[in-house]
C-alpha cells in the first residue's frame, strides 16, 4: 500500500458534488463547474460540509473543466479548474483533508469509435492536470470513465506532466463492462501496469450492484481499491435516489471483508451519508490482500490470463511475404486487418505484429498498424520489433496490456527495452541469447533466462510479465537442438516459474510436409510447458494439437473447447475436388470466393495473369455492374461478386508479386471520407469496386483533414480523388478539400458522392464529377485514368 | 418520464426496412438471406440497447429547440420529453470488423443495424407513450435534430441535457453526428389534450434534391 493510503484506517472519500449543486439551485443544463466562479461560496460549501462529515479527501468542483466541455463558456480550463481547487482547499484549511483534481471523461468519443484522436485526449488531459497541479491539488483522481483508452490518455498525461499521486475510476453497468465494452479486469491491468496510484470503481449502480465487481477488482490488482457508489439506483419519476444513508452505510460495511482502502459515494450521497461512514470505519484498518499472482494481457473488451496454452498468430510479419512487403511500402492497411481478422476467426488468442522493412518508417508504422487492428480486432496484441522508437511508438497508443517482442540477455539490450516495459506496463519476451550467439546447451539458455528475470524485476517488471523464449533451431540443420529447447522450456518453467513462449515453425525449415514435423514439435513443446506458442493459426493441424493437448492436460473441462470447436466435423481428410470447378466468370456472378480463388489458380497455368484481369474479370464484373444498373441485381450482389473478384485478384497480385514485377497498377486513386464525417461505408464500397477493377486505391480513412488529402495526391501523383460526405454539416469540408487541391496546384481529377449531395452542389464546390453510386465512380475512374 | 432504462431487443429484426435501406426488392436470394442471418447473429451479440429520457418545460428546454417545423410539431404542448437511445459501442466495432472482412456483409450489417436502432427508438417511445398515459397526458410522434428545419448542430446540446453521454455512453462529435452511430435522439411534445405532433415533410429536407421516393412520387414514411 503506497502512502497516499493507510494500514490502519480505511479512508474516507467524499459524497456527490454534483447532485449537491443541483439541490443548491443549479439549474439544468448550466456547467456545475462554472459555479466555482459564480458561486464559489456554494460550492466550498458543500466541500466544507464534507471535510466536517469526515473526508479525509474531497473533490474539487472540476469534473467536466477540460477544454471541450468548457467550450464557448467564456472562461479557460486554467481559471475553471483554480477556482475549483481554491474553493476545495479553503474548505481544508486547518484540516488534514487532501485536496483531490477530480477528472471526468471528455465527452466525445476517442478513435476508433469517435474521431477525437488519442494524442488529443492526452492533450487535453495534460491542460486539465497541469492547471490542477498549478492549482495546488494534492492529488489527481480519474473517475466515471468508461472508455479504456481515455484512461491510458489520463494516466500518461498525469504521469509526464505532474508528480502528484493518480487515482483512477471507471464505472461499469451491472454486467462488469462500461457502455464500450471495458471489462473490470482490464481496467486493473492497464491501471497497474501504467503506475496508477489507486483504482476504483464509481458511479451508475448502487453498492450492491458494485459489490460483486468490487470483488473482481481486488481479485485482479494488488493497487489499493476505493469505491463511491451511487445511493442506489434513481427512481425513474421522482429523480430521488433509493438507497438512503443507513441502509448505504450498511451496505458498504460488507466491503471491509475484501480489503477495500477507501470509501465514499457518488451521485445521491450527501454529508449524512459520509458522517455515517466515518462512524462505521473509524475504527476499521483495511484487511489485508493477498490477490492471486496472475499473468494477462488484455484488450478492453477481452483478457487473456495465461492460465492455460494460448496461441500467438505468426501472419502479421512481412519476412518472407513479399505480398505484405510491397503492401507496408504502400501504407495500404487493407491487408494487415484482413491477416488480423483471419487470425482471430481461426482461434488465435494473441496477434504477434511485426512492421519492420528496411524501406519502412517502422515507428510511425507500428502506431499506425497497432491503432488499425486495435480498430477491428479485440485480440491482445504482441508489439514484435528490435526497434525501440517503434516499440514506444506501438506501446504509447496501444489500448490495454501488450506483450514486448523482445529482449534478449544483453546487457544493451536490457538496459534499452525494459524501463519502455515498465512505464507502458507491457509483458515482455525474454530470448536466450546474448553478444555471444544463441548457447546450445539447455543449462546456459536457462541462466541466461535467469539474467532477464532479474533484470526484469530488477527493473520493476514482476516476473509474472516475462516471457521467456528458449528459442527454435531448424532441424534439419541442427538435428540435436531440438531437445536442448525442449529441454530449456522444461528447466525456465520449472525453475524459473515463468511462462515460455516458443516459435514454432522455424524447426521444420528445410524438411519436406513442413506441418507435420511443426505439429509433433508443438506438441512436445507444450508438454515440456510451453505457454505461447507462435504459429500459423490457420494450420488446422496445429491449432487441432493444441486443442488436443487441453484436453488431455486438463485445461478444457469436460472437453467443452474442443467439442465446441470439433463437434460435427470428420477428422481432417486430404481435400478432393468436390464439385464440378466453376468457371472464373461464373463464380464472380455468383459471388463465390473460394470457388473464384480456386479457378483463378487454374487460370494462371495458362494464362498470363494481365490477361486473366482484362479477359475475365473485368468482363464479370461489368455483367455484374450492368445488371446493378439495370436493377436486376442489387448492392448485396454486387458486393458479393466484388468479394470474389476480390480473391481472385489476391491470387493474381500474388503470381505477380512472386514472380517479382512490378504490380501493373491501372493507376492510383486517392478515396477519402471529408473531415468531420465518420460515416464511410459508402467510400468502403466505392474502394472495393475500384480495387476489383485493378487501380491502386489509397483509403485515407475517415474524417480526413484537407491537408491529408493533397498530401497523399502529391505523394503518390494520384490523377483522380475520391471525396464522400454524409452529412450536410461536412459538405463544407468537402469543399474546403476540393479548394485545397485546386490551390496546391495538383493536376487531379475529383469526384464527389454521398447521401445528400446533388449534381447541382457537386458542381458548385467544384468537383469535376459527381458519383450517384459506386458503380459510377469506376466509369468515371475508366474514364480519367482509362 | 425521466430517466434511464434498457429497452429490450425486438423478437424480431426489421428486416424489410433493412431491405428497403439496401434498395432490394426482396430476400428472395439466398446468399442475402445467408448474410442478414449473420448480421443478426452479430446484432443479438453486440446491441446494448440503452435509452435516457427527460421531461422538462419547452422554456427549460429551449437551448435544443428550434425551427418552425419542430415548433409546429410541439404545437399546444407545454412540455417536452427528450429522448436518446443507442445500441451502443459494440455494434460499431462489429460493423468495423465486418468493413476489414467482408464489404457484402458490412453493407447487410449496416442496414439491419439501422433498421433495429429504428426499432429501439419506437420500442423507447412506446415506453413513455405508456408512461404518459398512465398520467393522463398524450405524447407527439418524434422529431429529431436534422428533421426539416430543426438544426442537427442542436445535437450537442440535447445530449448535454440528458446527461446522454454519462448514462448511455452517447456522445456527438465536433459535427454534430452521434457516436456511437447506431443511435437516435428526439424531442417529443408532451399535452393534456391528444396531440400528433406533424411530421417535417419534405419542404426543408437535406435529401430532397435525390431522394430516390420523391422522384417516383413517394415519400419516405
């Protein structure tokens, strides 16, 4: 317990300061912080009231003082949140209570679900802390939070810009997740791992509802934990809450017994209530903890304890894979989220994330991928680099706990990447190798092992956070390695008591029906005690041997995994041809994409693949787009025939890429969703359209600002653009993008689409075409760029 | 009238609006069947419905009212009730997963989301249709900001004024455009007496240079 807390006391928070103002006459709608300047007799007022019911910490009225919700008020966050601070700490005067910056979210959404960027928030934060900090806060408290991210914002911007103390609450709905899906558990991992000084849970629910959550809590962290609930639930007619003082008090008394450090109320408690409570714990020390050792990771919407074999997905690594090479030298994000997607359907638990290509901005790169997959794809991610810029480029913006791959037993090495560990709170991958080259004998592995962990503690990092890798040799090249790793899992699990993660695929390198070998080795691995296997999560073999190996270690219960997974289904067989092929054009009508993958394969034995586009697909897809046009087929339709054209325009990038040509590229195109607008499904439909007809599409995303835009069209020499607009209130930016591009004197063409836009204002902003449907805008592209 | 609550999930997805909204006739096609079953597989995982409402004087309320056609829908009522619902967050991150994966699906997804968002904001209405009878008063249809003449920009400031963002997790962008997006806000008029309300019409309509009813001599309700 650190020493903003106490062993012998439960402290006490204070009650509501909003319902408070509200009965002192706030009228609806008006800023509660506001009144710290109009009314700050009233506001120390109930701070007073609160330091006299027993508070040993009250919050200054500075809740929703940051610079979006104060905008437009006539006064900075700076004079908000000091007249805040100074009503808070004249009502402390003469007394121990400390002065918390009380801090609520900012009331927008951050990405992915907003457009408010994280570097924003942290932004923002760091204004609201650095004024309370100047204001003479004692310490900073986070609370009723709901969106995880924010929280890592708010920790951070706290942590570089002030020395105080950092609590943090988020508050949960009855189910243990906030309204974005933040579990209890996450929130304890994050809040940990980022150096929090106390976490906690406030706000929506009573302490009743809370009660089981709280418990969660203090199951996942060893910080001190406070709460402030609700005084129950308000009644729907009347306002009033349900849970008065007496019955409140009671309640919380049962918290006691699970160790809780501080407590106080939220919306509905007054001084009555925290009078009580002090009563109640004056004489109560907290009960001491002793929650349960556990390795994590974690997204906000999904934790993975390592309490079992959990699979690391290897595809997201551009080594070997000359598709992904050319596709990061793009900045194409497209087929990075496809592998994520893919990965996580096929079971893996954790996506290992590699950028890293001589050619390739790597920091820049891995914030990018981190924030995009972070974006479709709830799995925890694995940052893999050597690079320390890029490693704290993906550990700054990543949302929850990752893993660091990796170290290695370096002293440079350690040194360099472990204090990044700590401060991001992120589990790390310890190598067994040094200066010296990878030893071959188990012995010297395992005491290299031995140095990473103390280095890891040693540095702040506990050792249920190191990962250590034993590391594969290839078989067929060091035939006696294999067991010297099999042998080093067993000695690191056993005698270090950490967890061991191993690539797997690197031991059949060189040997024919490389799945096979991968699978036997996987197999003694984890029976040796390995963890985390990276591997290919699409080789059914081998997620079929993990599955197996739960089962018969125990893991999966009642077998209830693998019968979930496997039940119905025959043991794999070597595939048939099943049905009679479909030719390529048919399968593209019929929008089959297995069907129109497959025959594009058998195409390209003959044909040459530029020749496969020209006489086949692009004919397809023309009888699809003239039947969308004639209303004889529909958007469903000509997606789904898009899809399939789509894969088999993977398998002829492919046959280009291996044969190591050039793509040939009909040209670039430039698509972007204006800034301000988040409503981009109908651009998503207009790149795909493009992209089956061969041009080479930079999505630049949503809410894109102008700049964005001729930055991209002078970078790539894109000779057309393609602008989308939902909503009224954003054709502005629509136009200020089309004037952008005029002024910067780019020789484009743009075309312009979205629900509300006419021929009439296409023209009018100045837009050289103007796209009813998706359909359209690939005339206008053969149009442009032929 | 005021306060909080988790309308439940219709029985039910709408899915000819959801058609209608994809601009197919019918569901005849089974590879579109195939794929509307999927996105409501995906929709009964991840809606969250949530919906807050308040019931004020139209005077408190007058920071997010404005327009003629909003003022001729609360015409002979003296109170308001402002309503926000949402499916929540989780449905925008399965519509994001379905955009990387699969675009005929994500247009499916989107449309059926669209529709069942619909859904909720009637089964909330009927709520405190209920409640307003069982007080003897009569409620008005629902009129949201970007109806007709009544400013979307107003947006910000409803949400603000049924604390939207803290009880439901529904907050708006600098632009006025709800996140997350899968979610509606009203205001309807509240009397003793019974009271329709009137619908914007198409006079001031945002779409009326191409809406696609108008020009087969339709409209859109």
């Amino acid at each position: 317990m650190n020493d903003i807390f106490c062993r012998q006391r439960t402290l006490l928070l204070d009650g509501a300061m909003g319902t408070m103002l509200q009965k002192s006459g706030l009228r609806l709608g008006e800023r509660p912080d506001l009144l710290s300047i109009t009314h700050p007799e009233a506001v120390e007022g109930v701070n007073r009231a609160y330091v006299q019911a027993g508070s040993d910490f009250i919050c200054a009225n500075t809740f929703g003082s940051n610079a979006k919700k104060l905008a437009g008020c006539g006064h900075t966050v700076e004079e908000v949140i000091h007249a805040g601070v100074a009503a808070a700490r004249r009502a402390a005067a003469g007394t121990s209570a400390r002065v918390i910056l009380d801090v609520g979210p900012i009331g927008e959404l951050l990405e992915p679900a907003g457009p408010l960027r994280f570097e924003e928030a942290y932004e923002i934060y760091r204004q609201v802390v650095a004024a309370g900090w100047h204001a003479g806060a004692d310490l900073v408290k986070f609370a009723t939070m709901t969106d995880l991210y924010e929280v890592k914002a708010a920790i951070l911007a706290a942590k570089e810009h002030t020395p105080l103390p950092v609590l943090v609450a988020m508050t949960f709905e009855a189910n243990g997740r906030t309204f974005t899906g933040c579990t209890v558990e996450a929130l304890a991992l994050l809040a940990e791992g980022l150096g929090a000084d106390g976490v906690g849970i406030n706000c929506s629910l009573g302490p009743a509802e809370i009660y089981p959550l709280a418990q969660r809590l203090c199951a996942a962290t060893s910080l001190p934990v406070f709460i402030k609930p609700n005084a129950g639930l308000p009644n729907p007619a009347t306002g009033a809450y349900s849970v008065g003082p007496e019955q409140f008090c009671a309640e919380l008394e049962r918290y006691h017994a699970l160790g809780i450090a501080a407590v106080g109320g939220c919306c509905g408690t007054t001084p009555e209530y925290i009078a009580l409570l002090a009563q109640a714990f004056a004489d109560k020390a907290p009960v001491q903890r002793a929650p349960a050792q556990r390795s994590a990771v974690c997204t906000p919407t999904r934790t993975v304890e390592l309490d079992t074999v959990r699979v690391i997905g290897e595809r997201i690594n551009p080594t070997g894979k000359k598709r992904f090479q050319q596709a990061l030298r793009d900045k194409d994000m497209d087929y990075l989220l496809s592998q994520a997607v893919e990965q996580a359907g096929a079971g893996a638990d954790i996506l290992d994330v590699n950028v890293g290509l001589p050619d390739v901005d790597e920091p820049a790169m891995m914030a990018r991928a981190v924030k995009a997959i972070q974006s479709v794809c709830e799995l925890p991610l694995q940052l893999d680099s050597t690079n320390a810029r890029a490693l704290e480029a993906g550990l700054r913006v990543y949302n929850g706990k990752p893993i660091v791959n990796s170290v290695n037993a370096e002293q440079a090495v350690l040194d360099r990447l472990l204090p990044l560990c700590k401060k991001y709170g992120a589990a790390v991958v310890g190598l067994t190798l040094d200066e010296n080259g990878i030893p071959p004998k188990a012995e010297a592995r395992f005491a290299l092992a031995e140095k990473i962990v103390a280095a890891a503690e040693a540095a702040g990092i506990p050792r249920t956070d190191v990962y250590i890798d034993c590391l594969t040799l290839t078989a067929s090249a060091q035939q006696e390695a294999a067991q010297e790793t099999l042998k080093a899992v067993r000695m690191v699990k056993e005698r270090l008591g950490v967890h061991t993660v191993l690539g797997v695929s690197n031991i059949s390198f060189g040997l024919p029906c490389r799945e096979q070998v991968n699978t036997a080795f996987l197999t003694l691995a984890m029976a040796h005690g390995l963890d985390l296997p990276i591997l290919n999560p699409n080789s059914g073999a081998m997620m079929a041997a993990v599955a197996s190996f739960k089962v018969l270690y125990n893991f999966d219960r009642d077998s209830r995994e693998y019968i979930a997974r496997y039940a119905g289904q025959t043991a794999a067989v070597p595939a048939v041809a099943a049905q009679a092929e479909l030719s390529l054009h048919d399968a593209v009508l019929q929008g089959l994409k297995m069907q129109a993958a497959d025959a594009a394969k058998a195409a390209l034995r003959t044909v040459r693949p530029e020749e496969l586009v020209n006489t086949v697909l692009i004919p397809a897809l023309d009888a699809v787009g003239g039947g969308f046009e004639k209303g004889t087929l529909f958007l469903p339709q000509l997606l789904q025939s898009a899809g399939a054209a789509q894969a088999a325009f993977d398998v002829v990038k492919n046959a280009i890429a291996a044969s190591g040509r050039q793509g040939g590229g009909k040209g670039k195109i430039v698509i972007a969703t204006v800034k301000g607008d988040i409503h981009d499904i109908g651009k998503n439909i207009v790149r795909t359209l493009l992209e089956n007809y061969g041009y080479d599409v930079i999505d630049l995303g949503r809410d894109v600002p102008p700049e964005t835009v001729v930055q991209a069209v002078r970078e790539h020499g894109a000779r057309l653009v393609g602008l989308s607009a939902l909503m009224t209130t954003t054709l502005c930016s629509m136009e200020e993008t089309i004037l952008a591009l005029r002024a910067a004197g780019l020789p484009c063409r743009v075309m312009v689409g979205g629900a509300v836009l006419t021929p009439e204002y296409a023209e009018k902003i100045g837009a050289d075409y103007y796209a009813k449907d998706a359909k359209r805008s690939v005339d206008i592209a053969k149009e442009v760029l032929g | 009238m005021t306060g909080v609550w988790e309308p439940a999930l219709p029985e039910q997805p709408d899915t000819a609006q959801a058609l209608r909204y994809l601009g197919v006739p019918d569901a005849k096609d089974a590879a579109l069947r195939a794929l509307l079953q999927r996105a409501e597989r995906a929709l009964r995982d991840a809606a969250r419905p949530r919906a807050v409402s308040l019931r004020a004087g139209r005077q408190a309320l007058a920071a997010c009212l404005q327009g003629e056609d909003l003022e001729r829908h609360l015409k002979g009522c003296e109170d308001c009730v402002l309503l926000a619902c949402t499916l929540g967050a989780g449905v925008d991150a399965a519509q994001r997963a379905a955009n990387a994966a699969d675009m005929a699906y994500a247009v499916v997804l989107d449309a059926l989301a669209s529709a069942l968002a619909e859904q909720i904001a009637d089964a909330a209405q009927q709520a405190l249709r209920r409640q307003a009878r069982g007080e003897g008063l009569f409620l008005t249809g629902r009129f949201s900001p970007g109806y007709g003449d009544y400013p979307i920009a107003l947006q910000n400031e409803l949400l603000r004024l049924v604390d939207a963002p803290r009880k439901i997790g529904l907050c708006a962008t600098p632009t006025h455009l709800l996140t997350p997006r899968k979610s509606i806000t009203a205001v309807l008029g509240l009397a003793g007496h019974p009271v329709t309300g009137s619908r914007a019409g198409c006079a001031h309509c945002a779409l009326r240079g191409n809406c696609a009813y108008r020009k087969e001599g339709k409209t859109c309700e």
